[in-house]
C-alpha cells in the first residue's frame, strides 16, 4: 500500500523531471506515463488501478493484458 510519503516522493520526482525539461508545455500524457512508471516500480497494485483509469481500459481483455505484461517482468 502506498504511504503519503510515497506518493510526495513520485510528485516530487516527477516535478522535478518536468521542469529539467525543456518543453513549455507539458501533455497530460506525458504526466501520466511518468507516475505509471513510478508506481510500477514502487506498487504493483498502485500501478495496475492507475492504469485502468490512465489507459482507460474498456473491458476485461484491456486489463488482462497489462496484468500478464507485468506478471511478465518479473
């Protein structure tokens, strides 16, 4: 389970890649995929939640692949 400390921690990071960056403007796209990144690191879970409502998933199949993709890495 993810602690507030966590989630500060994955704001903060991904803030901090943001504006190193050289982009004016930032899609949420773009956002999304950097804290996706993040939680698949940190929390599997985390991960797999955000991502059915980031890739929003439109049916069983959509979240049965990503599952195998990440039952895959390990």
């Amino acid at each position: 389970m993810l602690k507030a400390e966590d989630v500060r921690r994955i704001v903060d990071e991904v803030e901090r890649e943001l504006i190193g960056g050289s982009a004016t403007e930032i899609q949420s796209k773009k956002i999304g995929e950097l804290v996706g990144k993040r939680l698949k690191k940190l929390d599997k879970i985390a991960y797999i939640r955000f991502s059915s409502v980031f890739r929003r998933f439109v049916d069983l199949e959509d979240f049965e692949g990503e599952l195998k993709k990440l039952l895959k890495k390990k």
